[in-house]
C-alpha cells in the first residue's frame, strides 16, 4: 500500500492539482521565463535593484547585485507592468494561529511550484526536475549559484539534510515512519529523490517541499546530534531537556509556525522575519537580498521593502481596519457573503477595490457521520447507505441557499466542482432533492418506524434514533447558521440530533481520536487539486476524512498506528484504486483512474454536501498593483502565493 504524506508534512491537505503537472519532465511556463536570452527581457542579466541595497553595496555590506544573484535567476512577468521599489505592504493575521497566512503570502518559494492559472507545475528553485520511467525517482536540477538570505549557498547539501537527516530521523519527526523518500547528492545542483514505491505526484506536494527548502544545513547541522556531538549540551545550555527540542524549536521541524518564530534562520523568501512571530502583536519582514529572481528588465525582486501582518483577534476589527483603507491586500477572513455589501459601499472612501477568488471548495459544508464510531449500533446506522441517503433528502438545500448564502450557490453533494476534468454529475446532484416522504419511508424501512414517548425514531430494540452534530466553533457562522436549519429538517424527520458547537481544538482533537458522532466542515479539493488531497471522496486524509479517520490512519500508516482501524474490503479495494493513481506515471490515465476512483465515491456517498460554494473576492488597496483581477481560491494553492507577490508594488 502506499502511504501519502501524513502530519506535519500535510497539515490541512495532501496539496494541489493537475494532471497537466505530471508530465515527466516539467520546464517553466506562464509568469516565467528560464530563457536569460529571451528576445522579451533582459532575461537573467542583473540590472537594478533596491535603492537601500545599492547603498549597502557602495558602503561595502554586500556584495554587488551580480555576485548575489544566481547564474540563471528566475524570471517573473508582472501582472500589468513593471514596478517601482518602496513602500509597506499591510496585512493582517487572526491571532498568532493563524500563520498559514504568512506561508501563502511571503514564504511561497519550493523546488517546484504551481503555475499562476493553477495548471501546471513549473521550475522554481529548481530549474529542472524529472522522473525516472517508474516514477520511483525525482531528481531536481537546482539553479547554479542561490544564496540563502544570509548569502550562503543552497545547494543539494540542503535538501539531503532535510529528507535524510530531519524527515527520515524519528527521532525528529513521526514522518520517519512513513518513509517519506531518501535523497541523494549528485553534485552542488542535482539531488536525487528515491521513493519506496512509485509516487508520481511528489513534485506537486507544495507543503513537503516547503517543509526541505527551510531548512539550512549549514545553520542547523550546530543543533543536530549526528552533526554535532556536543547538541545535547548545548541544549542544556540554551535551556531546552534535549537536542531533539533544541532543534524543533530552532527549525520548525513539525511546526512550521515555528520558522516564522525565529528571525535568525536563512530563508530563501522574497522578504526574511526580522519580528518574528508573536504575542507583540505584528510580524515584520524586510526585503532578502539575496532574493534570486528578477523582472522581465533584470531588475531584482521584490519591490515592496517591508510586510507587515498586525494580528488581531477579532473579525470585526479586521473588517474595521479594512473599511479604513488600513490594509492594503488581503483576502482571509472579512471577506465573506455578507461584509461584501458594507466593503463594496465603502471602496471610494476606503481607497481599495475587489479582486476575484475562484473558489476550489466545493461545498460550503460537508456533513460527516462517523462510519468507524466506537459504539457499535450508531456505527452500523451509520454505515447504512440508505440512512446517509434518507438524511440527505430530508435537507431543504434550497432554504439554506436562500437564507444563509443569500441565494448563492446550488444544491451539491462532496463532488468536484464542473469545469474540471473530474466533474461527476450523479456524485454532485445526487440525493439533493428535498424529499420528505421518501426520506420517511426509506428510515421506515431501515427499522426505525416507531417512535418513543418523545415521538423519536426507535431502533427495533428500543434504542433512540439520536446522535450528536459537532460544528467547530470560531471558524465560519455560515456553517454554524447552516447546520441550525439541518437540525431542523432532520427533526421533521423524527431523528433526534444535538448541534455541539466545540471549540476548533477541541473540535478538530476529538475527531482525530474518534470521539465524534458526526461532524461538519468546510468541503475541500473541488478543482484540479481534487486528485492530489481527494479527502472526502476516500478514506485517504488522516486529518481530514472525516467520516473515517482510523480508516485514514489505517491507510497512511501501513496499518501500523494503534488508532487505526483495517476497513471493509470495499473501501480496501477503493483505497488500491487511489495507490494504482499514485503510481502511474501517464498523465492521461491519471486522469482516466481519478475519474475511476469517484464513480466508486458515487457509489459509497461517504458524506452528505449543502451548497456548492460561490465566488468569493479579496480586496486591494488603489496603489497597490500588479495583482490579478481573478486568482484561484485555495489552500492548497496557497493562495495568492502563486500569482507572484514578490512582483506586487505600491504606486509611489
């Protein structure tokens, strides 16, 4: 069996799309150019940089522009022109826990990378990749001559000693266990991945490649035991029990929030921390400039000097702050259905405008019974398919749209959005009619047609058709608003459910353990990502899949974690059509064992969709440009990462 990454290594998704991003040997396209000769620019020639740097190099602080630069800088097209230099970029985060923004917006930068249209996969740090002819080997080309913030080489050195001596060390990180792949050094610039079994989709897991591109050798190996005989007492010294809690708090090794915490470590971002993370109160980055790409005229990026994030701890503030113009590019949180009418009134005075986001969600919520609960009769409720179907009918989708969405969306089951290539019509539509009656008659039949003194279904035993509904709390009122009138309906339906608004922790701890009936939450991987992170269309996300999370942690472990459970040999055989997907290495049948894999989701309807999830939007202050008018709206995109921050400048 073959076990996609699991925890730190995929916080939040196993990451993102295409089938055109398979093609074994990938070369740059979209907003970059690999050609310094290209008749279009000055291609990699050095030519301008920030006025600040060019004073440090006159007062003899860094070396000149050309020395600092790779041989081959990356290219990046501005969106509408060239830039200017100078300015603040203002942002905001949610509390501290919401760092991930950081990642999406100023530390987008990995061996590979997805495309601005999120099509394809393109060079990035490296300037070539490919596979062997099985897909069981990846090499990466680096590009001669990149520095790190701190103007040390990175090369190949860096990456083995990421995969090989933190993600393959378990001491370090659970992710051993999962055999993540070896590295091997070829020379300075070529490295070498070796995977157990075939993995055709490496190149596309943004998250694991963030997670080997931060970490320099040459600053970390001090921290290291097998680098460093001397790292357990230089922990002592530095106060930490061991070596091993040393170098996680120095490397971020299974906390990426951690590498924002530590303004002393090399980065090979546009800007590098210089307040870290915090209880202060904001984060600060300033420009790197060692920064190895340049602008269609050979002028070093970024352009905006400094980023700031203020965090804040509440929505409303945030919206505040936006509504005065006080943050100039930002697309998290305020932006919902209903601040849209008060930011659209307030543009002029505010000084801002709206860019659009297409949505890779493909469900506003997606409900979750529990099929490997721990008690045995709401598991076998639970796994009859014609009780997740009659539960499914009995929701008036249309009422949710019209008084929670405000009459956006359509009625839609966990099912990839249209425009993809994995568009499914009877897996999105099916099931979605509000059907009282057949819903009544199908739980009749399924042995619940008698009611208590309560006037709640019985099972023939007596027992109370009656669960609980876990929403997290704190995350989106939408779901919450959603859920309340899901209560209702399921209530005409005689079943007695408790809605449990948990804490997000709580929340997230108890279905990860099992301890839920059912839950709900927002419904992920809905485009072309949808074969890279496909969590609820089978049990593969041991974070994430909801309705079978020891199912999930069976298949990610090998069966080896103790909370697994071995699922039913119909959801084994599903698992192997995703393993069969993992390893081919043709683009074209990739796309035919996807499509293959949600016709048997079809057919187990795991989880119960409300509304396919509309447009959203962003908003950007009027000086502030060269951001796209549209962009794709996902995590696993890390949106608006790909669309170039680093070519992002304020009018001055």
């Amino acid at each position: 069996m073959h076990a996609p990454p699991t925890g730190p290594l995929r916080r939040r998704a196993l990451m993102a799309p295409c089938a055109a991003a398979l093609a074994l040997s990938l070369t740059g396209c979209g907003f970059f150019s690999l050609d310094p000769d290209e008749e279009d620019g000055a291609g990699g020639e050095a030519n301008g940089q920030a006025p600040a740097l060019a004073e440090r190099v006159e007062a003899g602080e860094l070396p000149p522009l050309e020395e600092r630069l790779p041989e081959n800088p990356a290219v990046v097209e501005p969106v509408d022109e060239v830039g200017t230099y100078g300015g603040t970029w203002r942002s905001a985060m949610l509390g501290i826990g919401d760092w991930p923004w950081l990642g999406r917006t100023v530390g987008y930068e990995n061996l590979t990378r997805w495309n601005t249209e999120w099509t394809e996969v393109v060079p990035n740090l490296a300037e070539e990749f490919e596979y062997n002819d099985d897909a069981t080997e990846l090499t990466f080309h680096l590009r001669e001559g990149l520095k790190w913030s701190d103007g040390e080489p990175f090369t190949a050195d860096d990456v083995v000693f990421a995969m090989n001596d933190i993600y393959n060390n378990e001491d370090l990180t659970p992710v051993a266990a999962t055999h993540p792949g070896t590295a091997e050094k070829i020379d300075d610039t070529t490295v070498t991945i070796t995977f157990e079994e075939a993995d055709a989709l490496w190149a596309g897991y943004d998250l694991l490649q963030y997670q080997i591109v931060n970490k320099p050798k040459h600053y970390l190996e001090q921290f290291h035991i097998d680098h460093n005989p001397d790292a357990d007492e230089l922990a002592e010294e530095e106060g930490f029990a061991n070596w091993t809690e040393m170098f996680e708090v120095r490397s971020g090794a299974t906390d990426s929030a951690l590498t924002w915490q530590n303004p002393d470590i090399p980065t090979m971002n546009p800007w590098m921390v210089t307040e870290p993370l915090s209880d202060s109160g904001r984060v600060v980055l300033e420009r790197n400039p060692y920064y190895w790409k340049v602008d269609t005229e050979g002028n070093q990026l970024p352009y905006i000097d400094r980023v700031v994030f203020e965090i804040m701890q509440d929505e409303e503030v945030m919206l505040t702050r936006a509504l005065n113009g006080d943050i100039n590019m930002h697309s998290r949180h305020f932006n919902t259905l209903e601040n849209r009418p008060v930011l659209a009134e307030n543009r002029e005075s505010g000084g801002y405008d709206f860019f659009d986001l297409e949505p890779s969600e493909m469900n506003t919520s997606v409900i979750a019974f529990n099929l490997t609960h721990q008690d045995e009769e709401l598991r076998e409720i639970f796994r009859d398919r014609d009780f997740r179907v009659a539960m499914s009918l009995g929701i008036d989708r249309q009422s949710i749209i019209d008084v929670v969405y405000q009459g956006q969306g359509e009625p839609w089951q966990a099912a990839p959005r249209r425009g993809t290539p994995f568009f499914n019509e009877t897996l999105a539509k099916q099931y979605t009619d509000h059907d009282v009656d057949r819903a009544n008659e199908m739980l009749d039949e399924a042995g619940y047609d008698e009611r208590n003194g309560d006037g709640v279904r019985v099972s023939p035993d007596g027992r109370a058709l009656s669960f609980t509904l876990s929403v997290p709390g704190g995350f989106r009122p939408d779901i919450v608003d959603s859920m309340e009138m899901v209560v209702g309906f399921w209530e005409e339906l005689d079943v007695d459910v408790e809605m449990r608004t948990e804490e997000r922790s709580l929340w997230q701890d108890r279905r990860e353990n099992n301890e839920h009936d059912a839950n709900v939450w927002s419904g992920d991987s809905g485009l072309l990502d949808a074969m890279y992170d496909p969590r609820w269309y089978a049990p593969v996300h041991s974070g994430e899949s909801n309705f079978g999370i020891p199912w999930a942690q069976w298949y990610a472990s090998d069966g080896r974690d103790p909370r697994a459970q071995e699922p039913p040999d119909d959801v084994k055989e599903h698992l192997e059509g995703y393993d069969r997907l993992i390893a081919e290495p043709d683009p074209r049948r990739q796309e035919e064992l996807m499509t293959e894999l949600l016709e048997v989701s079809q057919e187990q309807f795991y989880a119960l969709g409300i509304n396919l999830s509309p447009p959203g939007y962003g908003i950007v202050a009027d000086d502030f440009r060269n951001v796209p008018e549209s962009m794709p709206e996902a995590s696993v995109y890390n949106t608006p990462g790909p669309t170039n921050p680093e070519q992002y400048f304020i009018e001055q």
